[in-house]
C-alpha cells in the first residue's frame, strides 16, 4: 500500500519557529520578515524563486530583496548554494541548541561551592529579567548572552537589571543596544549600585546643564558629538555648575561668530588656571589673571598677621616689684 497526502494550500499551513520570533523578528524590517516566511512557504514545497520573482511576488523593490536575502545571510538564517544557485534555510532550533551547550570543565570543591552561589543569584537576575521584560517568553540564546555579560563587564545583579530597565525605558531592548550600554557602563567602572547611582546623578547634572546650554543658544539643531563632549568635560572633569558655564555663554553675544570652540576656549582658560567658583571667574575676568593670583597670594592669614610687641628685662622685673601694676597693663 501507498499513503499519500493530499494537501492543498487552502488546508496547509507554514510553520514559523517560536525561535525566530523571539530572537530574530524584533530586529528585522518588514521587508525582511515577508521575505523570509516566503522563503518558507517556497522550500515547503521545494520551489524556484529568483529575485526578480521575489520582487514582483512581494511588491519589493528588488534592490531591497537582495539587500534583504544579504542580511538574512549574515544572520545565518539562510545559506545559498553558488553551484546550484539554490537557497537553503537553517535549522534555527539546531542552531540555537549548538549555542547553549557549553562543555563542562572541572572545579575544585571551593570552586565548585562558589560558582554554585554565584550562578543562584544570577539564575535568581535572569529570571526576574525574563518574567519582566519578555513575559516569561525570552528566547534560550539571552541566558547565554546574560551570563557572558556578567562575565565580561563585572556588573554585580542588580546592576544587570538596571541594565535591561534602562534599555527597556529607552525603547531598546535588542542586543546591540544593550551591548552599547553595557560597555559604556563598563568603561566607567560601574560595577554595583553605588557606582551606578553615582554615575547617574553625573549622567542626570550633565543633561540639566546641556538642556540649560542648547535653550540659551537657542540651538533648534542637535549638538554634533564634539560639542557633546565639550559640555561633558565641563561638567564631569572641570566640575563647571551652569552658574560658570553661563558666564562663557554670554561673551557670545558680543561675537559675531561665536561657536562652541570658542566657548570652549574660554572654559578651559579658567579650569587651566585653577578657577573653582563664580566669583574667582568673574574677579579673572574683570581685573586680569594677575589679579586673582595676588588675591589668593596676599589673602590675611588667620594667624601670626600683627606684630609682636618687644618688651626689655627692666619691664619683667617690675612685674614682681609691682605686682598690682602687672594687672593694669
């Protein structure tokens, strides 16, 4: 006996791997996502396809399908075969699987005590990761990547979370933008919760002085990125409050082409020259450098700043002849 099936397309259906949805969707374009499910519908049914027929099929420009079937490509969600010039699409579950394992090596006992505490806690991080910002559905290949992160940035749990919050709270929860975050936060010795609140009070007093910056310029452009660092080292190195960074703003007025090099060059003046607060900028700027290098040089000291009075040996001796005298002088 023969079985066979009858399918017709009406009845059939396309399955779209769990996997992908949760691991490769998020990043893709529209055009990518109809390209790559009607590469499914087709290898279902072992059909021919070229590029021009994508194209026509899909209503894609056909420039668009074959920078689209590239991307695809790189991701390793499809392989072409240059002899055949045929397409073949990976086992995504296969793949994935191939990412997780990881060959065991053997501890110590006091290795093996530690890294089981350590893992609890992470395990304890990921799971609340998972149920708060995937609803329970993270695709398996984040756990790998979260626990390598934990290795390679040296953040501590909680720190890890705020990473995700942060991402999540700015529309950014692919792995590329966490990556960015995450190697920013590394490259400023963020490792726990003190570090990082730290950092944001900074990060928090640098947007507050570059909102006061761009409204005072009346700036309606976005600062280009130099001009981003010139604020971030008045803020973060020099220590500048926009009190001071204010006073180099309104020399602009009286300067045609004013810029933010400019500005800049006057800000750095003062930090070169020891200037810490409003008045000490506004003294330099009113009187000359030599001015406030005289006013801290010939400050009153608190002590030692009257002359001592000299008395001889005829004077000593009448205090125990006149006992009474002593006390009237």
């Amino acid at each position: 006996m023969f079985f066979e099936t009858f399918n017709k397309i009406l009845y059939s259906d396309t399955l779209v791997p769990d996997i992908f949805i949760t691991e490769y969707m998020p990043s893709m374009d529209g055009d990518c996502l109809k390209i790559y499910v009607h590469c499914l519908f087709l290898c279902k049914y072992n059909k021919f396809a070229s590029t021009e027929e994508l194209s026509k099929k899909l209503g894609i420009d056909i420039n668009k399908v074959k920078d689209a079937l590239f991307y695809l490509e790189n991701l390793g969600i499809l392989a072409r075969k240059d002899k055949s010039n045929s397409i073949i699409l990976a086992d995504l579950k296969e793949k994935e699987i191939a990412k997780i394992y990881r060959m065991k090596n053997t501890s110590s006992p006091d290795e093996a005590v530690l890294s089981s505490n350590r893992n609890k806690k992470r395990n304890n991080i990921i799971t609340q990761i998972n149920n708060t910002f995937f609803q329970g559905t993270m695709s398996p290949s984040w756990y790998t990547d979260i626990d390598a992160w934990f290795d390679k940035y040296m953040f501590e749990e909680d720190v890890m979370f705020a990473l995700f919050q942060y991402c999540y709270d700015h529309n950014g929860l692919n792995k590329n933008y966490i990556i960015k975050v995450g190697e920013s936060w590394h490259s400023k010795k963020i490792i726990n919760s003190f570090d990082l609140d730290n950092y944001s009070i900074e990060n928090q007093n640098y947007k507050d002085v570059r909102s006061n910056v761009v409204k005072k310029l009346r700036r309606k452009a976005p600062l280009t990125e130099y001009e981003e660092e010139c604020i971030q080292r008045w803020v973060n190195v020099y220590r500048y409050n926009f009190e001071i960074i204010e006073l180099a703003l309104k020399k602009t007025v009286t300067k045609a082409e004013a810029n933010f090099k400019y500005i800049d060059t006057i800000i750095t003046d003062w930090h070169k020259n020891g200037l810490k607060t409003k008045e000490e900028v506004i003294v330099y700027d009113t009187n000359g450098k030599s001015s406030v290098k005289q006013t801290k040089d010939t400050a009153v000291p608190q002590r030692g700043n009257f002359d001592q009075r000299i008395y001889d040996d005829d004077y000593y001796d009448s205090l125990y002849k006149n006992p009474k005298k002593s006390k009237t002088v």
